[in-house]
C-alpha cells in the first residue's frame, strides 16, 4: 500500500525520492508511529517532503488516498493491528462512552460485529441501520448517527463515535495561493545572505576548543563578530489606483520585509517610475526623492524589488509626458533602463494573475524592461524572483 502511496505523490508531481521513501519505511520499523494515523501522516510528510511550499499538496494526496482505497479491510489491515483494536482502541473511550459501548455486548463484541459487517457487505451502503457506509443509524461508517459506534471515514457531525480515527487537519501553504504574512516570511528567508560583521562578541565554540586543546588544556576563549543578514533591499512599490485592491498583501510583504532584512530602504512610486520616487505618501509632492540621488546613494549589490500591477496606458512608459500626473520630459523606459544599468539584480513582483499578463500592454512591456524577470504575487512567483536575485 505504501507503495502506491508513494506513486501517488509521484504523479501529483510532488518531489519525492526513493531514498526518503526508505526512510519512511525505516522509520516505521523503528516504530515511529505505530497504528494511529496522525502519527503516520506527521512521520511520512517528515520524511517525504523537504519544502514547506509542498505541505498543502501532499495533504490534500494523503487525504484523497487513504480516503479513497478500494476497501476499507485495507485500511484495517495495514494501519489498526489487531492488537492496538483491543488494547489501544479503549483507552480513547470516556466513562460514558464506555458505558455506551456496553449496550452492544461490550467493545469485544462491537469490534466483532464490524468486522463480520465488513465480510458480508459486497457494496458500498447509504442510509440503513445494519450496513457500514454514510449516513442512516448504523453503528458503522460516517455522516449518520448512532450513540456507540464507530466512525470510519468521513466527518464526524454528532461527535459521538467511540473512535474518530481519521481526523485530519491540514494546513494550506499551496506555492500557487496568493501570498499571506507567514508564506513571505518563509520564502523571504532564502535571500539571506549571512556575514560576521562588527565587533568580535559572540564565543566561537569550535575555534575555542581547538586553540585550548593546542594550549595544553588552558582556556583560550575565541571570540567572532555576531553573525547577521548582509543582504541589502531596495523596495519599490506602486501605490494608488489600480493597486487599492492589493493593498493588503502588498502590506503583508512590507512587514515581512522589515522583519527578515536588516538593510532594507523603499519608496514609492505611481504607476511607473520617473524621475522621483517618495518614501512618505502624504507628503509625496513636497519630499521627492530624485532617481539619480537613488543611482548615487546605493551601490550595484542591492537587490532591487519593484512591486506593482503594470497595469496603465502604454503611453505612460514609451512617450515624454505620458504621465497622468505631471509632465515628464523624459518617458518612463528610459528612467527603467537606467535603473536596470545601474544595479545587477532587479526583479519585479505582479499581483495580477499571470494568466491575465497578456491581455494588458503596459504588462508586456514592462516585462521587457526587467529582462523578463516579472514574477507573479504567488508563494512559487516569489521563490522564481528569489532564486533570479541570488543568481
């Protein structure tokens, strides 16, 4: 079954290898999780997945396999030992429950009649009082009702079943969703670039114990610069307009960026770039920032992110006073191009679904003056503009 399940995830195209397979397998020799299925499904996505980014899609496989087998003798046979049914299975149970259970004959009996249900029933079952399936007042099966029985499948909805034993709970970190605060972070967290800078305070335990050793046992303590994030970020973000409707994911990345990065600067910017930008909105007209003050104040190794939908007339990037706020001389392509000359990695984030990107020119274009490094508001877009960065 193990087998299949592993397949399973193989064409769900989720990146699994034989070698983490084997680990699975070792480690349930070991008895890392014996006969309970959140143990099971703790330790195979432990040991089959290695991004977080893969975590909704491998919950949804895991669900739709174990919910779907072709028999439920299956299931029994190869995660409820008989001996956890006798033994395990009563531990769950509360002193009602227990008391409830005894109304068939006791757990032995109740365990007894399930199975030969499960011999005698050739079909899948709905509605009844005997059978095991969904619905009705059988003391087998799922979404009916009946005080002692046992649940198998489905959802509980009376919350009465002596043994809920296919409770899932699954977390949604789909790399195609739009991002939320924790999936930036995560996804954030691979621009880091680390460096040892300043002065030297933090113990070096390695280094101390070597030079100690070498010194014939006399404490010979070594000290390095504390390790932090060297990387630096230049954010840039359309504001207004067409961007209102993103306001709150676009927030989400500020704040995630202002906790992973250290040296980070942003302004802001109105559809595209010209020959200022802002930090302050309220005071966009009264404090500009000139784009050659940001060409002569940060150096080439920042790495620029530009967030924004692209989405305005064609006019406002190919001509001189295409701007629908003030007349600028010179076209926005140009402002673009100098930029792009300037700094050696620049990529631009687009909240617009990447499948809409063809139907609005601006997009096109301003694709074209990023080299082609525009990447969707996704959890994988992300990742894509990430890896371009760090390239």
């Amino acid at each position: 079954m193990l087998v299949n399940f592993f397949y399973t995830l193989k064409r769900a195209q989720i990146p699994v290898s034989i070698e983490e397979y084997l680990m699975l397998l070792e480690a349930l020799k070991q008895h890392l999780a014996f006969a309970d299925m959140d143990d099971f499904y703790h330790l195979a996505r432990t040991c089959l997945i290695k991004d977080e980014a893969n975590f909704d899609q491998f919950d949804r496989v895991f669900g739709i396999y174990f919910d779907q087998l072709e028999s439920i003798e299956e299931v029994l046979d190869a995660l409820i030992p008989e001996a956890w049914l006798r033994s395990e299975f009563i531990k769950q149970l509360t002193d009602e429950e227990k008391a409830k259970v005894k109304s068939l004959g006791g757990l032995e009996k109740l365990l007894d009649t399930f199975k030969e249900r499960l011999k005698e029933q050739e079909k899948r079952h709905q509605g009844g009082s005997k059978w095991v399936g969904t619905g009705g007042t059988s003391p087998f099966g799922h979404s009916g009702y009946h005080p002692e029985g046992i649940r198998v499948g489905g959802e509980s909805h009376h919350k009465s079943a002596a043994k809920v034993w296919e409770k899932r709970q699954f977390k949604d970190l789909d790399d195609q969703a739009q991002l939320g605060a924790r999936n930036i972070k995560v996804a954030l967290r691979k621009l880091r670039q680390f460096a040892r800078t300043g002065a030297a305070e933090e113990l070096d335990l390695k280094d101390t114990i070597r030079a100690t050793a070498k010194n014939a046992g006399m404490l010979d303590l070594r000290l390095v610069p504390e390790r932090h994030n060297a990387v630096k970020v230049l954010l840039i973000l359309d504001v207004g307009g067409s961007m209102d409707p993103y306001i709150q994911v676009c927030e989400e990345l500020f704040a995630a960026c202002r906790s992973e990065f250290k040296h980070l600067e942003h302004f802001y910017f109105h559809n595209f770039v010209y020959e200022s930008v802002w930090r302050n909105n309220m005071r966009r007209h009264n404090e500009p920032t000139p784009l050659y003050d940001i060409l002569h104040t940060y150096g080439r190794d920042y790495k620029v992110i530009f967030v924004g939908d692209a989405s305005m007339s064609p006019y406002e990037i190919t001509s001189p006073y295409g701007s629908v706020e003030h007349m600028n001389t010179e076209a926005g392509h140009v402002w673009m191009k100098r930029l792009t000359d300037h700094f050696d990695k620049v990529a631009w984030l687009n909240p617009v679904t990447q499948d809409h990107w063809q139907y609005t020119q601006s997009i096109g274009l301003t694709q074209e003056l990023v080299h082609d490094k525009m990447y969707p508001m996704t959890l994988s877009g992300l990742g894509d503009a990430i890896k371009a960065l760090t390239k």
